[in-house]
C-alpha cells in the first residue's frame, strides 16, 4: 500500500518544529529532508528516520526495520503525535548527517 500525499502532508506538519520540511516522491513512496537534508523516509503509511547515535540517545531502545525489502534499517516511528519530541529527534540526528551530494552537470556531446 503506497503512502498519501495526505498522510505526507500531516507527517510534514508534525515534524515542521524542527525546521523546513520538504519532501519528495521516491520509488513510488516519500523521501522528506529537513533544511536540506535527507532525514527520512515514509513507506506505506510508516515513517522511517535514518539512524544516529543522538537519533538512538533520545529514542532509548529504538524499533530497527528497514522501510523497504533489500532497505538498510531505519528507526521506524510507531508514534509521531507529540511534536515537541519530534523536533527535538529531528534536530539531533540533523547534526550527524550529512548534506546531499551536489549533482554534476551534465555536459551535451561534442561532434
């Protein structure tokens, strides 16, 4: 079951604390960055944050799965009702990862 651009939308509000969050489809499902950065994924109605060691500091013993088969695992977020935590788990793992990697050009064959 592919995720709604509905529940996207309300998973991209409950997270809006943390800062600017945009998102974008990706393999039929949602890949959502917070200023700029790749943070996470939603598949199939479940939202996944890629791991980090302040990621895993806030969480405690997080659920581990990966957001699609062949997938590394995720924290999978059962819960993202409270919003105060969520910034705050956003913010924390934002550190730790890093910013895409800009995209070259591509140049135009010569004759």
């Amino acid at each position: 079951m592919a995720t709604g651009k509905e529940f996207m939308d309300y998973v991209a509000d409950q997270f809006s604390k943390a800062g600017e969050v945009t998102y974008k489809k990706m393999f039929g499902e949602y890949g959502f960055y917070l200023d700029g950065k790749l943070v996470g994924l939603v598949c199939d109605d479940t939202v996944y944050i890629k791991p980090t060691e302040a990621g895993r500091a806030l969480l405690g013993q997080p659920v581990l799965a990966p957001p699609y088969e062949g997938a590394k695992d995720y924290f999978r977020l059962d819960d993202i009702e409270d919003r105060e935590a969520m910034a705050a788990l956003l913010r924390a793992g934002w550190e730790e990862l890093p910013f895409p990697k800009p995209k070259k050009k591509k140049t135009p064959p010569t004759a």
